[in-house]
C-alpha cells in the first residue's frame, strides 16, 4: 500500500510538470538589443491590470498607422489593430521608435507610440 505523503509528491510532481509544460518558452531579445534598455522595458505596465506588460523579449519597435483615431501595428507581417485600453500614454520612449510587446499567445499588451517626427 502507497502511503498519504508518496501520493500527495506524486500528484504535486504531475501538476508541477503539466504546468511546465504548458507554459510558454521565454523568448529570445530582439537582434541587437541595447540591455541597457531593460529596465525601461520592464518598467511598462498594463493600464488596466499594472501587471507587467512584458520585458525586452516580447516588446519590438515596430512600424505603425493611425486609422481613422485608433492604431494599427506592423507586427508578424500583418497590420494588427491596436485596443485602445493597451496604449499606454507615455511620453519617454528611449527607443524612439513605436513598441509594441505582443506574443502569438496573449496578442497585443502593450503599445508605445514612437517620439520621430
């Protein structure tokens, strides 16, 4: 007979493995990306959560429009409308660029307009 603390490691040990697994990989920074950068990065919090939006992996400068009054993102080489409620209204952007941090899990989480002209 299997006794109370063998079964209780066993089931803990499944759900701690199926939970691995079924998290996502973290993702690589972009290609020459500036680590000094970092905390700014991560210093980027959903409006309506202030939960991380990401870190210096999910976020990319990227190419955007503005249609009619709301956005859209250049990002998996197609145009992605960004929801309004994922605009943080920043006005430092040491990147200078727009950002945008976006997995093809979660979508869009976050978006930074650019400072260029």
């Amino acid at each position: 007979m299997t006794s109370a603390p063998t079964v209780l490691a066993t089931i803990t040990a499944i759900i701690t493995a199926s939970l691995l697994a079924a998290s996502p990989a973290a993702a690589a920074p972009p290609e020459n990306a500036d680590p000094a950068l970092a905390p700014w990065f991560q210093s980027l919090r959903q409006p309506e959560t202030g939960m991380s939006c990401c870190d210096i992996a999910d976020c990319r400068p990227t190419d955007y429009r503005t249609v009619g009054d709301s956005y859209e993102v250049w990002v998996d080489n197609k145009w992605l409308a960004v929801p309004p409620r994922r605009i943080l209204q920043r006005a430092d952007n040491p990147v200078g660029r727009a950002v945008v941090c976006w997995t093809p899990q979660r979508g869009i989480m976050c978006f930074v307009r650019g400072t260029e002209a």
